[in-house]
C-alpha cells in the first residue's frame, strides 16, 4: 500500500471545477507489471551471487586452514576444520566427559537466560526510575559509574566464593554484566521523553503512573530493546566465564577442561556452539523487536525500492 | 463578555531561569480575561511569551506573580476542561490513529470500549473514517493535526488552547484546517485561546485579537473583528472589511516587530 496516497484525500478537496486546457499528450507511462517482473529479477540474481559469493569465501577459509594444518603449520596447537568437526560430532553423537552435549547447552542456557531475565528487569525498572527522577539520579551518579567501572569479571571469583559451584553464582555473574547494559539505555530513554507528549498526556488526563506507563515506557522501549541484542550476549559470556571460573557443568566447563587438556579442536567446538546459540537468541531477539515497534516506519519499507 | 470570565490573567508575570544563569522574563504584568464561547487569537512578534501565556492558563506552569483563574479557580494543577493543542507534533506515534483518539478517555477513566467508540466517532468527525488504523508515520503533516484535534475535542474542552498549531502546514492545507476548526468548534461554546504569529490567520479565526508587546509580553491592544459566522477562510480574507481590520491591528503590531528586529540585529552585530 503506497502511503503517498493518503495525501490524495486533502488535496482533492479543493481542487478546481474542470481543467481548462487540454492537456498535451505525455509519453505513455512504462507497463508497471514488466518494470516490476525486471525489478524482481535483478533482486533475485542480486541474492543469488551473494550467497554464492558467501558460500566461496567459507569454502576459502576453511579449505586454507586445512590445507595449511595439513602441511604447515602444527595441528596440535592451531587444530583444523577436521578435527574440530570430528569433536563436534563425537560431542553430539557419544556426549562429552561430563555427559550429553545438550545438558551443557542447557544447564549454560538455563543460567543466561535467568539472570537475563533479572538483569534487564532489574535494569529497566531502575533506569526508567532514576531517567525520571532528576534529583535521585544525581545523589545515585557517582556510585552507578563506580560500579560500572569495577571489572565486572572478577566478580565472577567472587561469587563462586559467596554461593558455590551451582547455578546461583553464575545467574549472579549474568545479572550484574547485563544490568548494566540494560540500565544506561532505559536510563536515556526515560530520560530523553518528548517534552510534548509528556504535557499532552497531563493536559488529556493522565496521571503520574498513567504517564509512566503510557508515554516514558513506550518511548524508551527501543532503546532497551537495543540494549537486549547487547546484553543477551553479555549474558551468555558471564554464564560461560562464571563456569570457567568453577563449575560442574555446562559449556564453559566444556571449554576449560578442554583447554586442560590441550585439546584446541574441544575450545573450537565449544565456542561454536555457543556461536549459535547467540545467533538463535540474537533471531529471537529481532522477532519481539519487530513485534513491539510494528508502529514505526520500518527502513526497508520507507525507502520504497528505487528501480 | 467581561462578568465571569472563564479565563482571567491578572498581574501575572513567568520568569525562567536561563541556561547562562541570568533570569528571562517571558511575561511581563499581563492582564486579560476571555469570555465564555469567545474566540480569541493572541499575536505578537516571534518568541515574545505567547506560548508562556498559554502554560500559565492550562497549568502546566505556575505563575511566577499574579494569578491566573480559569473557570472561577485559581489554577494549581490542570484545570477541569482545558483542551491544549501543541505546535510540534504530540500523538503517540506507537498507537493508532484511533487508539489516539481514545486516549484522553481513557486516562480519565472510560472503558477501552466506551472510549474506543468516543473515538472512532471523532475520528469520523474530523474527515479520518477509514484510516482509524493506521500509525501516525503513515500520515501526512495535515491529517497527524486532525488526529491532534480530535484527540483535544474528545475530551469535550469547554476551553481550547491552541500554540500555533497549524504553523508547520502548507499555505493550502493550513487553510482547510483553519476552516475545519471553525467548522468542529461552532456550536461547542467553548472558549478559544489561539496563539499565532500570522495576523491573517488571527483574524481569520477570531472574534478579538490580542496584541502583545515585543518580550517581556504583555497586552498592547484588543480588537474586535466586526466579521460575521460562519466565514469561509478563503473567501474573507479577500474581503475588504478583512483589510480594514488587517490594516488596523497591523499598525499595532508593526512596532512591537521593529523592535523585536532591532534587538535581534543587535544581537546579531
């Protein structure tokens, strides 16, 4: 539906009575369905070679790595695209030292996702708090860029310390590394509220919690939901690194008792599938996005295709 | 017209703190009243404290002296029935044109269907009947104001503060909204405060004009416009009743925008 349209509707109603002089004859306009069926060829060839194009440099990386593991360089260091893809599939099809590859994928997961959930809502609650209340963020300022510059990391150790090897020490490491990101978008985005809308909604009516959540929450929503992208992945390294830091399970386990081992292919495979679990997460992600700003003028949309 | 005001500035004076650390009286000792159902259009030169004028009779400032009462009441707060349309844009841009609409309502307590059904029969009100579901983006600059109105007039307002509301259309469609209004508020009895920097467009519309001083604002003069209801906006403007009257508040106003201009030049050199 082309939005140029719309305007139609207020430009008509005052147009002249009858136009007077005969216009002279234009050049017939270009049959729109062929200039359309050639517009989509062209997209479809575009596509073609670019993943024709992507397949080829995959096929280059891995056949040079291979190619130089082989003859070149030392396996046992570098490992090879062989050797990982044999781990992988030996991870998968008989389990890891520790079990079933899916229980570490899940037991890793399971950690991420928890102390996502309680980082990002911890961190919009008090960035949307703190954006809205001027005098509150200015007491808080000094202490909030304090704690953002402890090298959050270590606190990994010490939560180890505080509750042991299960699950509660690393939900606790996630939490703190996504609070953070989440934090300083909602924190701008309930700060940076059009003025005007929020004078409008007191003008109709609204009151101070109709106000937060009708006007500061909405309008701060796509920046936190930019902040998720980073976070889920903040969120996945704390799990992996609150494991590493001491575990019993999970896919940073995976990885440390592989570097123990000097076992590289095991660091390769651990890392790519904790690759694709970011980038499943990373689709979800982009889903509720899309879902929750259907109201805005999308850019693929906007910038109607030129042909 | 002047017993029982529904809108009474009297004395008041807004000053702000500036972002230099000095202090920017933006009105100045100004006193006026506007009457029951009146149409009044307020002009003066380019930032010269109109919009401040505006703030102190809806409440969304206080008075930094003298009182401002609306309705017989000192204003604290938002007064009961007062409608604000604002210069730039302020319709959600995440809801659609009728949930817009709906939106007044609902902040003041109707249920999602009541309110939806106040809506949708402004919506058709104000020439938007078929577009109730689409997002402010897909409109043009004219129709997102008829949202604006009609999201003000649902709340039935008995008074209408306008802030230039119209200043960012094109000459044309800036026309048919002017009559569009004329046409929505006749028979409303509200009370109109239209703040304008275009004496056309104040005349056009109004049965007074307000002249303000160059800033610090305050009233210079009020003029009567002797021109008949309903108008048609195209067609009185070529009128020349409409040219008497033009030639008459402009005289006015020339000098409070010479020294506005001086001032700007000197702050310019």
């Amino acid at each position: 539906m082309s939005r140029e349209g719309l305007d139609v509707q207020e430009a008509v109603t005052d147009a002249p009575a009858a136009t007077t002089t005969a216009a002279p004859a234009r050049a017939p306009l270009p049959d729109t369905a062929a200039v359309q069926r050639q517009a989509s060829a062209a997209r479809r060839r575009r596509r073609a070679g670019m993943w024709a194009l992507r397949l080829l440099l995959v096929v280059v990386w891995l056949g040079s790595w291979e190619a130089a593991a082989t003859w070149w360089i030392d396996p046992f260091f570098y490992s090879k695209p062989s050797a990982i893809w044999h781990r992988l599939v030996e991870w998968f099809d008989i389990g890891t030292q520790f079990g079933s590859v899916w229980e570490q994928i899940l037991i890793t997961l399971e950690e991420a996702v928890l102390g996502f959930v309680i980082g990002a809502a911890a961190g919009v609650v008090l960035g949307v708090l703190l954006g809205r209340s001027r005098y509150l963020a200015d007491v808080l300022a000094p202490f909030i860029k304090a704690a953002n510059a402890v090298p959050r990391i270590v606190l990994a150790s010490l939560f180890i310390i505080w509750f042991g090897f299960g699950l509660a020490s690393k939900v606790a490491t996630v939490v703190v590394l996504v609070f953070f990101a989440v934090f300083f978008n909602a924190f701008t985005g309930a700060r940076e509220v059009d003025r005007n809308l929020l004078d409008n909604a007191r003008i109709l009516g609204a009151s101070r919690l109709q106000v937060l959540g009708t006007i500061v929450l909405p309008s701060a929503t796509s920046w936190i939901l930019s902040s998720l992208h980073t976070a889920f992945g903040f969120a996945l390294i704390g799990a992996v690194v609150g494991e590493y830091a001491g575990a019993s399970k999970g896919l940073g386990l995976l990885i440390s008792n592989a570097q123990g081992t000097f076992d590289s292919a095991g660091i390769y495979a651990g890392m790519i599938i904790i690759t694709v679990v970011a980038l499943v997460a990373e689709w979800l992600l982009t889903m509720l996005e899309n879902r929750l700003l259907r109201w805005r003028p999308s850019a693929s949309r906007s910038s109607a295709e030129v042909v | 017209m002047t017993e029982d005001p529904v809108i009474r500035l009297r004395g008041a004076t807004k000053r702000f703190r500036s972002s230099s650390g000095g202090v920017h009286t933006a009105v100045h000792d100004l006193t006026m009243t506007v009457g029951r159902g009146e149409f009044v259009a307020v002009v003066g030169p380019t930032g010269c404290g109109k919009s401040t004028t505006l703030s102190l009779v809806s409440g969304l400032e206080p008075p930094s002296e003298g009182e401002a009462v609306v309705n017989g009441r000192p204003v604290t707060g938002i007064p009961d029935g007062v409608g604000y349309m604002f210069q730039a844009d302020a319709i959600l841009p995440w809801r659609t044109v009728l949930d817009n609409v709906a939106t007044g309502p609902r902040y003041r307590g109707a249920s999602k269907r009541e309110a939806r059904e106040r809506a949708r029969d402004w919506v058709r009100r104000v020439g938007l009947a078929g577009f109730e579901d689409y997002y402010p983006h897909q409109l043009s600059g004219g129709m997102r104001k008829r949202v604006a109105m009609a999201q003000t007039l649902v709340n039935e307002p008995s008074i209408l503060l306008m802030d230039e509301p119209f200043s960012a259309l094109d000459v044309q469609t800036r026309a048919l909204m002017q009559d569009e209004l004329l046409r929505l508020w006749s028979g409303t009895g509200a009370a109109v405060v239209f703040v304008t920097h275009d004496l056309e467009e104040a005349i056009c519309l109004a049965d007074r004009v307000l002249v303000m001083t160059a800033s610090p604002a305050t009233v210079k003069a009020s003029f009567t416009v002797p021109l008949a209801r309903p108008r048609d906006v195209e067609r009185i403007r070529l009128s020349t009743e409409f040219l008497d009257v033009y030639r008459e508040i402009w005289e006015s106003l020339r000098e409070e925008v010479e020294k506005t201009r001086e001032r700007g030049g000197k702050r310019v050199a």
